[in-house]
C-alpha cells in the first residue's frame, strides 16, 4: 500500500507477486512505474500465480489532485495479473465515490497475459 505523500519509484526492475497479492495507491500518492520494469505473478509459489494488480485509489467526486491516487506507467510491463490496473477498491469489491477515480497515465508501456488488462470505474 502506497499512502498519501509517497512517491514509490520502480524502474529497471522486477518485481514478484504472490497469489492474490498487489499495489494499492491511496489518494495521494504516487507509483512511478518506468525503466523498463516488471510486474508479475511469483511462479514459483505454486497455485494460482495470477496476482492481484495495481489498484490506483481516489475521491471522484475531488477536482483536487491531491484527493486521487496517480499511476505513471511509461516503459514498463505488468503481466498475470487478474486485472491489470483498475481505479477502484477492488481488494474489497467497493465501488463508491470515495473509492475510485484514481488518476492513470499510460505510454508506451505493455499488459500481457492478464485476465483483464484495464478496469475503469466510472460513477
């Protein structure tokens, strides 16, 4: 979990998720994903490797940036995930105002292999 005032930088590495495992960004904070990063499931834990995704978390209902989680995904990759990237609570299946409308920016980056790449909440 990525709280408000954090910016959490990834590049040029991989990182490994277990089974219903993911990165949640609360309103307010920043995930940086770049570098030519990964994302993707922990194979060798066995199971069900498709791990959660990225959660970008925010307050619909705020015009105020500091009221929305922020996703920056430029040359990275997120693989065997259940959904990609969603902008919503869905560890706790909330949809609500004060739950979704996370900000998400996308270039040249690739989702491979996910069961849903992008899943977007719109109230």
């Amino acid at each position: 979990m990525i709280t408000s005032g954090v910016i959490f930088n990834v590049g040029d590495a991989e990182l490994l998720f277990a089974s219903g495992k993911g990165i949640v960004v609360l309103p307010g904070a920043i995930l940086d994903i770049g570098g030519y990063a990964s994302l993707l499931s922990n194979h060798t834990l066995g199971g069900n490797t498709d791990w959660h995704g990225v959660e970008v978390r925010g307050i619909s209902t705020s015009s105020n940036p500091a009221s929305q989680g922020r996703l920056e995904f430029k040359n990275g990759n997120i693989s065997n995930a259940e959904v990609g990237v969603s902008n919503y609570n869905r560890f706790q299946n909330i949809l609500g105002a004060s739950t979704s409308g996370g900000i998400i920016q996308i270039s040249d980056a690739t989702m491979s292999n996910c069961k849903q790449h992008l899943q977007i909440a719109i109230l």
